[in-house]
C-alpha cells in the first residue's frame, strides 16, 4: 500500500512539471496541491499504522472502522486528483488562452508588418515611378539635346559657307580692285610705254606751279606733286645703281649718298597730263619694309622734294626725292 501511494505520488509530480512558458501556472498548482497532498499522505501513513496496529492487536478496530479509514484516504486522493485535474485543466486553458493571445498579438504584428511591407512597396513603386518618369525626362531632353546639337551643326555649316562666301566675294572684289587700278594705271601710262614716241618729249612733268627752272630743291606735299594721287608701280622697289642714271634722268649723280639708295616707279593720275608720260621715278633714302600690299597700291611719301634740272637735249626734267614711302592714309579721298 504504501509502494502504491509513493507511486501514485510521484505520477502526480511528475504531472505536475510544465514546460518554461507554464512555469506560472507549475507555481500555482504547486500552491494548491501541497497542502492537499501532505494532508492525504499524513491520512495514509495514519491509516496505515493504524491497520498495522489493529493486525498486531494493540487497538481494536472494526472491519466497518476500517473499511471507513480507507475509504476516506481513498476519498482525499480521489479528490487530490480531481483538483489536479481542474487546476491543470484551469492552467491548460488558461496558457491556450495566452497562446490565442499571442498568437492574435502575433497575427496583428504580422498584419503591422504587411501593412509596412506594402507601404514599404508602395514606396517603391512610387520611386520606381519617379525614376521611371526622371528617365523619360532625362531622354527627352537628350532628344532635345541632340535635335540643339543638329540644328548648331546646320547652323555652324551655313556660317561657314557665308564665311566661305563672305571671303569669295571679297576676293572678288579685291581682284576686281586691282584689276580696276592695273586698267587705270594701263589707261594712265598711254602710248609712250611701248616706246614709239620719244621719251624726253613725253616725260613726266608735276603740275605748273611746281615747274620751275632755277635747279633748287623744293620741298612739298605728296598732295601736291600728285593732285590725284599716285598708284606704286608692282615690284618696282630697288636698289638705285649707277647704270640707273640715264632711267632717272641723272637723278642719281645729283645726289650725294654715303649709302646705297633706292628707287621706286609711281603712276601719276593726274589727267591734265593728257599725252605726257604718267610714270614717274622717285628716288627713296632707304629700302622700306613693305607689308603685303594690293597691287598698284595708292601710296604717299615722307619728307618729298622735287628739283628741276637740264637733261642732255636741253631740255628740262625733274627730281623726285623722298625719305620714306608708306600706304595712302585716306585712300578714297586720294583716288
């Protein structure tokens, strides 16, 4: 008997054990059934030596009294079981409704969660968008780049064929300048540049007040050696030699130089010249640096004298002598 309530004991203990998320519910079933379970243990060990003592004779004891004895232990293990029972049935539905609990607190986060989740994707697809429209934008204004691009390119190509125009008709009208002022100059030189009348009777003479015939120099303008001005005769510029002398009308032997002199040929445009020659010889005190001019360039000079003197055939020439030869500065004025 007593092998049995050890036994039935130890069953309810280990009935008793609850796993850690229980451990609530172990402790308050432990509160309820040790007071229980030491009264029903002290009833059998009562009931126990009692029936040891009548079996021995010390005490008299009824079957009846006995019967009674075990019949009320057997009664409080009954009832230690069924409050066990209930309280475990109490603790089990009591953890079922924590774990409903949970599970509902687990279920709303995991609805958190989504609800997050979704936000979370609607973000995304709001960026997604976003992205989506800045790369539509971005390639629309490299179509519009592009299409800038091209219309530079056309645009550039047209200046560049109005420059290139731009630089022909110039070049045209350069050549056609030049043409203009080698037919002047042609027009002005007359019949004497081939020769066929005589050159003494056709020389070139300044205009009247300049003539005169005491032989001293005179310095003028180039204005006034040249009313109309005067064109440089293309690659006429060198240096003066002493074969030169008879070209010049002995300009050369009438010149005291330390250094070596030069001469230039002009074409007068003077029209009141008529049949007179229109070049005329002047002699420069140095070789001038001379930019890349146009061709039969009107031209002024610096420091100009002239000086009449008595040719062989006694006749009278003249001189021109001048310190520097440079571009006309007004040129329309001039011509």
């Amino acid at each position: 008997m007593v092998a049995e309530l050890n036994r039935k004991v130890g069953v309810v203990m280990a009935s008793a054990s609850f796993s850690p998320d229980r451990q609530e519910g172990t402790y308050e079933t432990y509160g309820l059934l040790a007071p229980a379970l030491g009264i029903s243990i002290a009833i059998a060990i009562f009931a126990i030596v009692t029936q040891s003592l009548a079996a021995n004779g010390a005490i008299s004891l009824s079957a009846t009294q006995q019967l009674t004895l075990w019949l009320v232990a057997a009664g409080f293990i009954v009832l230690l079981w069924i409050a066990y029972m209930i309280c475990r049935a109490y603790l089990t539905a009591r953890a079922g409704r924590a774990e409903i609990e949970q599970a509902r607190s687990a279920a709303a986060e995991a609805d958190a969660r989504r609800d997050e989740a979704l936000a979370a994707q609607a973000a995304a697809e709001q960026k997604v968008k976003g992205a989506q429209e800045q790369l539509d934008q971005a390639r629309e204004d490299a179509e519009q780049a592009r299409a800038a691009v091209a219309a530079a390119i056309v645009h550039r190509d047209e200046a560049l064929a109005a420059q290139a125009a731009a630089e022909q008709k110039v070049k045209d009208t350069q050549e056609q300048l030049d043409q203009a002022a080698e037919q002047e100059a042609k027009v002005a030189w007359g019949p004497w540049k081939d020769g066929s009348q005589e050159e003494d009777r056709h020389a070139w003479v300044p205009p009247a007040e300049l003539r005169r015939l005491d032989g001293s120099p005179v310095h003028v303008s180039t204005k006034a050696v040249f009313p109309n001005g005067c064109r440089l005769v293309p690659d006429s510029i060198s240096e003066a030699q002493d074969d030169d002398e008879t070209e010049t009308q002995g300009t050369v032997a009438r010149i005291n130089r330390p250094q070596p002199v030069y001469q230039c040929r002009v074409v007068d445009l003077n029209p009141e010249l008529n049949g007179r020659s229109h070049e005329a010889v002047v002699i420069l005190d140095q070789m001038p640096s001379l930019p890349s001019w146009a061709r039969y360039a009107l031209v002024e000079f610096d420091d100009l004298m002239i000086t009449p003197y008595m040719t062989d055939r006694i006749r009278i020439g003249y001189t021109l002598h001048a310190a520097g030869i440079k571009p006309a500065e007004d040129r329309e004025k001039t011509a």
